[in-house]
C-alpha cells in the first residue's frame, strides 16, 4: 500500500510478506522500546500493589512489619 497524491494504491504481497514488513515501521519511534518500557513501569506498579498488600496482611496477622513505600 502507499499514498500518490491524494490517492491510496493498494498492492498485492509480495511472496514473502514477513520480509515486506520488515522494517517498515523505523521511521517512527521504536515501537519495542516503549512496549517494554511500558511493561517495566507496569511490572514496578503491579511489584508496590503486591508490597502493600504483604504488608496489610502481616498487619492483620499481628506482626505488625512496616515496610517502606
């Protein structure tokens, strides 16, 4: 597929249609980094929901830890 002028070609594939889209996207920013940076920052997230939840069990339990936040 691409644009010529206002008009959008569509094309068959070609035979190998991983190796036509390899690549097509380096224009742009880096789709891969910002999926694991976003994974990153939700795996810290989920990490400090985890914590606290330890915490307020071992609160309920009568251990009464603090942990730091």
């Amino acid at each position: 597929m691409r644009v010529e002028g206002n008009l959008i070609l569509i094309e068959p594939l070609k035979e190998n249609p991983a190796e036509y889209f390899y690549g097509i996207f380096k224009k742009g920013p880096s789709l891969t980094k910002a999926l694991l940076k976003d994974r990153k920052e939700e795996k810290s997230v989920k990490e400090k929901i985890l914590l606290d939840f330890y915490a307020v069990l071992a609160y309920l339990k009568g251990e009464k830890k603090c942990t730091e936040s």
